[in-house]
C-alpha cells in the first residue's frame, strides 16, 4: 500500500507556497506549484480556497477534507492545519512551512482509523469505496484496500435509515398558570449549582412567565417585549418558564431565530434542559424549510447515475452522511459547510427540495423522509426550534393545520420587521415564472432529471376521476403561457415568446428607459424604478398576462376541489399512503393558488389605482453587469400587518426578544416593527441592561482623516489597524465591491506578517465555515458584510476589533424610501442606522471578561447617531494614526494580561 509519507504535499496561502517530497520542504513560485499539482495528485487542504491562491482554480488533489467527510462523516471540523491538527491530537504547525508535513502525518493518521476498531463510522464503508473507486475518486488507491469486505453484505443507505411512525394527534395543551417560584426554580436547575448570581436574568424569567398564561382577550395573545442586553442570559431566561409549561401543560413552545448560528446554539443548550441526548432528541427538534434537507429521492437519483463526474463523488460522501446524521439538515446541520464547496457546489442543491416537487407519500422513501420526520417529531416536542420564516408559514398557510404555533418566542427579535417583509412579499419575475411551469409540466423537450409534472404526480387521480384529468390537462395547456426555458436570451433579443415573456419584455424596456434618464444603466448593478406612470405598451401586456394567468388558476382551482372530492368520497384504491400524497398536493396546489392571486392583484394595478398598504416596482437584476433575472415586485408598506393577522393574533402567547429590540430607539419602534401596535391590547414590555462594563472595556474610535471613496487609504486602514490589533479583527462593509477590493490589496501584506485573513464573497467557503475559522485562531481576521454584523457570537480573544468601513447608511431602494416617507424621514432613518450600529457593536462584547474597541472609519458619523452605542461608552473622534496608537496599545495590555482600562476615557465631544 501508499505510504503517505511518499505522497507530495502542498500548501499555498497569500504568505507563500510549499512544496514537501522526499522529506525535505521547499518554496515554490506560483507556476512550479501548479506544474506539479499537475503531475501527479499532492495532498491538499481546501482544494479550491488551495487553486485560489494558486490562481489556479480547477486545481484538483488528494483533498484531506474530502477524506475526512469519508472516514469521519457528521463530525465537526475547523478545516483548517491547525483545526485538523486538533481533530486528530497531533501538533499544531508553528510556521506556515511546516504545514505540508503535517498534511502527511495527518494523512497517515486518517488511513490509520480505517484499522482502529472503534471506527464507529465503519458500516457503509467498504460498499461506499467501492462506489467511489468506479467513480475515480482520487483518494480511492489509499482508501479501498484498507478497508476490508465485510463477512455480510452491507444494507444500503435506504434500507438501514430509521421510518418514522404516525401517531394520533396531540391533545390541546392544558390551561395552567405558572408561578414565579416554580419558573426561577426551573432557571436555577438550569443555569447549575454554583452559577454566578444574575438578577437580570431572574427578572426576565419572571416577565417571560407571563406569555404562558391564560389568554384573556381574543385576537391578543399576551405578549411580551423585552429588550435584554448581551450578558443578561436571556435564552435560559426564557427556556425555564417554556420547558416548564410544555412540560406541565403537555404543549409545544416553537422558539423562532433569523440565524442558523443561533438555531445551533439552542440546539447545544437542549442538553441542559435534557442531559440525556437520547431525551434532547426526542422533546427538542429543529426546524427548518424544506429546502435545507437531503431529499432521499433525489439523492437516490443521484446515487443511479443521475449525477456524474465530480458530483457523482459529493453524492457518494453526501450518501456516507446521511448514514450518520443527526437529522438530514444540509445547510447549518451536521454537514460539514464546507463539503459542498469542495465541488463548486456542483450538485448539492439538486440533493433537497428546492423546488416544491415532492411527491409525499407517492416517494418510495416517504417513510424514511428526513422533512417528514422532523414535520412529526415537532408534533410531540417540547421545544420547537425553528427561523422566523418558517414560523410565519406554517401559522399563515402551514399543511399540519394542528401545529400552527400558538406559544412562540421570536429570538433576535429586532429581525422580525425583516422576514415578516420577505414572507408576505411578492415578485412576478421570470425565475418565479418558470418554476411554477416546471412544477406544473414537468420534463420539457427530453430533458432529465426527476422532476415531474402535476400529470405524473396524480397519474392514478386521473385515470380515476374523469373531471380532475381534464382539469390537470387544461392547467398544462395553459401553462404554456409562462416563460420557458431560454426566456432571457429571448426577451434580451426582443422575440418574446407568449404573454408572461412580452410582460418581462415591457418591464425591462420601461427600467431601461428609466435608468438611462437617471444615469444608472451603465453601472452594472440591477436596476429598478417605480411601478408608476405606466406607459400604454406596459398596460397592455399587464393586461395580456392576467388573461393568461386567470385562464391557470381556474383548472388549478377545479383540480384542488376533485381532489378534496376525492378524499370525502374515498375509492378504494386511497390507502393511507394515498390520501397522504393527495392531501400534499391540495396543500401545494393551495400555495400555488394564492401565488397566482397575488400575481394577479399585482397585475391589476398597472394602469389602475395604487394601492396605498403596498409599494410596487420592477426590477432588471443584475451581477457584474450580466442579466440573470426581470421582474415586477410588491410589498407590503408595513408588513408587520400581515404578521400580526396570521401569527400574532391567533397565538397563545409570544415573547419578542433582543439585545437589540428597540434598535437605538423608544420601546415605540419596538412596537411598531414587532406588530405588537396593531394588537388590541399591544404588549407588555420588560427591559434588563446589559451587566457588562462598556465604559471599562470598550471603547468607540472614529476615525476622521479617510477620504470617502478612497480604496487606497480604506485599504491602508484595514490592514494598519489589523496590524496593530494583532489579527482578531472582524472587518464589515456595506458594498461586496468594496470588501473584494480591500481584500485584494491586503491580504498578502497580513499574510506575511503571520495574519491569516478571510472574506465573505471572496474565500470559497460558506459563512458559517468562515466564522468557525475566525473563532479558533486569534491572529486570524475576517471581513465580511451585512450577515456578519449579527448573530455571530465569538467571544473571548479570537474578536477584539471591530471596524466598519463607514456609516452603514441605507440603501435608496424604492421600498425605502416610500417607507422612509411613511415613517418620518430623517428619524426613521436614523432608528434603522442606530439599530445596525448597535447590532454591530453587540459582536464586540460577549463576556465579562472580554475588551475590545470598535473603529469607524468615516468622518461623517452624526453625533445624533451614538446614542446606539451603551450608555457611558467613550467615543473619540480620531486621525487613523491616533487610533492605531490606540489599538495597539490595547493589543499590548491584553498579551501582558493587562488588567487596565482602555487607555483614553475621553467622552464624544466632537464635530455635531
């Protein structure tokens, strides 16, 4: 067999290149590397971020992340040298040079666990090997005669995963009242004997009690907002009176988050309410859309030829995962995030449902679904664990009509005015276009795949019921109408095929026409303006669409009553599977009813009266100058009206939580970007102040001599102040363009002073991935944008700097400024800038014993706008080289475990 020690190995950052083989190790230049990567396969790690470097980007090797997603699958990994390095207890790399030799230990060491009988992802393996040696996987020659063929053949994936069972449906939830004594009780056998004393968190628990009462007053849930600042502990403020009415009054509690880093910090939390993980499991679930499972029909697809070429290996390791994992979740579960970025994610979206084309019950895995799992284990949990989207769907339009939440708890609560404006939103665009006649037809024109059309799904419907076949071909015939494949080329070449396809022609003539009068059709961005004034060709082909859509919804509408008809009047053939996939499609028909009545009421406004609770306009979305997407958008003026229609007013109880919930401002703002100002009763609120001693141990710099627009000096800064901060710097920006070109200029520079850096948008790594990395090395800094300044929690020395490139003022869309117009002007825009200004700054401290500073580098910041930062914080306004004295100097005091202060106390006394 291969002895990895005779394996080449290569490593490339922005501080050089390395080359081992022979057992000596060697710098190379850029083209020596990518000749001999060339030759023969090196071992690697992170082939594509490895080709970036190289600017060799189809650079392909032995991939160690690849081979530890086949031995190890499930498991976590900072893919890192040092992160490897831990993962397998061998030494960390001192200098960069020394990586490719740890490459070749680490090797060695993973080929080694294949022998090791506590191997626990053993089963699968051989059977799996072998798939991928057909497939030419590259590590197959040192993977597949270490693993020997097993006495017994091994089952396959589909037959060894577990089936979920049907149960009844749950009682309602008993009517009970919680006592203060019991919920601080439950918080003290939570937070542990011994846990340091916190009064905030004890008086949030009690105010949270309250949600779980009776309810009083009908379309009012009691609701509660409460603003609790980093430190005070407010998710098990609010887990102790949720897990004890669940468990007392036998509910369910959903507990909604905007980010995925939240959802898998509660999900870790679970463990304090059931230490047992087999308990946790059971009465805590995570929730997610559907789009984020591993559909099991399409990655059997996948698996029988469906894929080829590299996807055809993600399929198999994806496969291997699947085995092992938690709950099927590939986006923020236990699939490593970075996995599908090892194959340009060239597959890994054709693995979950993306497109709303599952068959339910007609799947021959329907038993075994991961979605269908979950949607069931959620039924008789204690603690639902979902995102602010899925909440809102599920209370709106959601098929288990029996698990529409009635107690939620909105955490990161000031995101609520966010998603509810998404969820309630419309766009009539070609992409949303398509896919509805691809849902509705099916394959066109020979091509592959496992989609199917409505004619496929309810086969057996049509051959029943005489009435339902004809409905679902006079739907096909009238999907005609919609965009097909090739529409863009069509519409850019002005030979629009059909009315929905003229419709997209008008739209993008009249935003051209528009742009070009202001002077943005050049710039290369998307482009848009007001659906306002419409000229007589727009009118028209408006006109023209709804026809075409009117003449869809009706066969749409007659097929979802034969299929309700179909249920009442049960033939004999509806076994329990069938009635499960006819209810699925009433469901899906039922959403995409009322996605073409919304497209209607859309239409129908061109050339009509506007309706003042919306705000309307068209789009030409572009990347790089390149068109991808034409499209007509409505949004609500105040989408919290909607929220509080089909989530608020229906519920039992809701909590909406924040550090940041005012966002800068009076408890009014909260109100009103809560939906709690359209409830009868509005809310109850509840405020605790961070324990934390900003004055002490943080420090607010802005930074007055960079000229705005200056790439060069922005770029001098970034990489100054990082110097002096030692590396621990999160870096935000408001324009992707501008981070790329910062990025561009000084990585290298970071890199040869021993400072790793990383970028959103930049590095071919997911955001999650990125955030894993920035927390495990503390020299290590990352820049990144608006997903970043928020729901990233990094404590400790790994973020100690935190600098904004400038105010992050709003962009001037036309939904904002018609909001902007209906929320008071300058006030609201200055409670949106004060919000993002404090969610950012929330990054810097997250314990008691963490000190930082925030730079802003901007001349420009409003006095008025510091109120965002907390009460007692110095702010200075600074030239760049006072404040990298300043940096620097708070870099010095934390490597001698200073105990000190921040040097300068002075207070904001600036320009006004």
């Amino acid at each position: 067999m291969i002895d990895p020690a005779d394996l080449p190995a290569l490593h490339a950052s922005h501080g050089g290149i390395w080359l081992r083989e022979g057992g000596h190790t060697q710098g190379l230049a850029k083209g020596q590397a990518i000749a001999r990567a060339a030759e023969t396969p090196v071992l690697l790690l992170n082939a594509p971020l490895t080709g970036q470097r190289l600017g060799y980007p189809e650079l392909n090797g032995l991939d160690l992340l690849e081979l530890w997603a086949f031995i190890h699958p499930a498991r976590f990994l900072v893919p890192t040298p040092k992160g490897l390095a831990a993962a397998l207890g061998l030494p960390a790399p001192i200098e960069e040079g020394d990586i490719p030799a740890l490459l070749q230990q680490a090797t060695a060491a993973l080929l080694a666990r294949i022998d090791a009988t506590d191997w626990i992802e053993r089963e699968g393996a051989w059977t799996a090997a072998q798939s991928l040696h057909r497939l030419r996987w590259a590590w197959s020659p040192l993977v597949a005669p270490r693993i020997a063929r097993p006495r017994e053949a091994e089952r396959w994936l589909f037959s060894k995963l577990p089936e979920w069972e049907e149960a009844q449906p749950r009682p309602a939830p008993r009517t009970i009242s919680l006592s203060e004594d019991q919920v601080l009780a439950r918080l003290d056998r939570l937070t542990g004997a011994g846990a340091e004393p916190r009064p905030g968190q004890r008086a949030y628990a009690a105010a949270a009690s309250a949600a779980f009462t009776p309810k009083r007053h009908r379309d009012q849930p009691n609701m509660l907002l409460a603003e609790a600042g980093t430190g005070i502990g407010k998710t098990l403020g609010y887990l102790a009176p949720a897990s004890l009415w669940a468990g007392e009054a036998q509910g369910t509690v959903w507990v909604s988050t905007y980010t995925k880093a939240l959802q898998r910090q509660l999900d870790r939390e679970s463990l304090r309410l059931f230490p047992d993980a087999a308990v946790a499991a059971r009465r805590v679930v995570v929730r997610k859309g559907r789009e984020n499972y591993l559909c099991l029909l399409n990655l059997e697809d996948a698996l029988q030829g469906g894929f080829a070429g590299r996807a055809a290996i993600l399929a198999q390791l994806v496969a291997r995962w699947a085995a092992f994992s938690k709950d099927g979740d590939m986006v923020g579960g236990d699939l490593p995030g970075w996995l599908p970025t090892l194959f340009r994610r060239n597959g890994s979206t054709a693995l979950t449902d993306r497109r709303g084309e599952c068959i339910y019950a007609g799947c021959p895995h329907y038993r075994k679904c991961f979605i269908e799992r979950s949607a069931r284990a959620s039924a008789d949990a204690d603690i639902v664990i979902a995102n602010h989207a899925l909440v809102m769907i599920n209370a709106a339009r959601g098929r288990e009509t029996g698990q529409r939440p009635q107690r939620i708890i909105f955490d990161e609560g000031h995101h609520l005015f966010d998603a509810a404006d998404s969820t309630f939103s419309v766009a009539l665009s070609g992409q949303e276009a398509i896919e509805l006649r691809r849902w509705i037809m099916g394959p066109e024109n020979g091509s592959r795949g496992r989609r199917r059309g409505l004619a496929a799904r309810l086969s057996d419907l049509a051959s029943y019921d005489e009435e339902g076949g004809q409905a679902i071909r006079a739907a096909i015939d009238a999907a005609q109408a919609l965009p097909a494949d090739e529409w863009l080329k069509r519409v850019v070449a002005g030979e629009p095929f059909g009315p929905l396809e003229a419709l997209l022609a008008a739209v993008r003539g009249t935003v051209y026409a528009r742009a070009a009068d202001a002077g943005e059709a050049d710039a290369g961005y998307g482009l848009e303006t007001e659906l306002a004034e419409p000229d007589g060709a727009l009118v028209e082909a408006a006109q023209e669409a709804a026809l075409a859509l009117d003449a869809l919804i009706k066969p749409l509408v007659r097929l979802a009553r034969r299929l309700e008809a179909v249920i009442e009047d049960a033939p004999d053939w509806l076994d329990g599977a069938a009635r499960a996939r006819i209810e699925g499609a009433v469901a899906s028909l039922g959403w995409r009813r009322d996605l073409i009545a919304a497209w209607l009421a859309l239409l129908a406004r061109i050339g009509g009266p506007a309706d003042p609770d919306f705000v309307d306009w068209m789009t030409v979305d572009r990347m790089e100058g390149r068109e991808f997407d034409i499209g007509l958008h409505r949004h609500w003026l105040d989408p919290t009206r909607p929220l509080a229609e089909t989530v608020l007013k229906p519920a039992q109880g809701v909590i909406v939580t924040s550090a940041t919930l005012k966002g800068g401002g009076e408890w009014n703002n909260a109100a009103a970007r809560s939906g709690a100002i359209h409830l009868p009763h509005g809310a109850e609120r509840f405020e605790a102040a961070s324990p934390f001693d900003y004055p002490g141990r943080a420090e607010v710099l802005i930074v007055t001599d960079i000229k705005r627009g200056d790439i060069a000096a922005l770029s001098g800064a970034y990489a100054r102040l990082i110097e002096a901060a030692g590396g621990g710097t999160l870096g935000l920006f408001t324009a992707i363009r501008r981070l790329r070109a910062v990025h561009a200029r000084i990585a290298d520079r970071l890199a040869r002073g021993g400072l790793p850096l990383y970028a959103q948008h930049v590095d071919p790594m997911d955001t999650g991935t990125l955030v894993d990395i920035f927390r495990d090395d503390p020299r290590a800094s990352l820049l990144g944008t608006d997903a970043l300044r928020d729901g990233v929690d990094v404590p400790g020395h790994s973020l100690r700097l935190v600098v904004m490139e400038g105010v992050p003022w709003s962009k001037p869309t036309v939904l904002h400024a018609a909001r902007r117009l209906a929320g008071g002007g300058n006030a609201y825009d200055d409670r949106l800038i004060r919000a993002r200004l404090a969610q950012a700054f929330g990054r810097l401290i997250r314990r008691a014993e963490d000190r930082g500073q925030f730079v802003i580098l901007s001349a420009a910041m409003p006095s008025r706008l510091l109120s965002a930062f907390p009460p007692g914080t110095p702010v200075r306004r600074v030239t760049l080289d006072e404040a990298i004295i300043a940096v620097s100097g708070q870099a010095r005091d934390q490597s001698l475990g200073a105990p000190t202060a921040l040097g300068h106390q002075g207070f904001e006394s600036g320009l006004p």
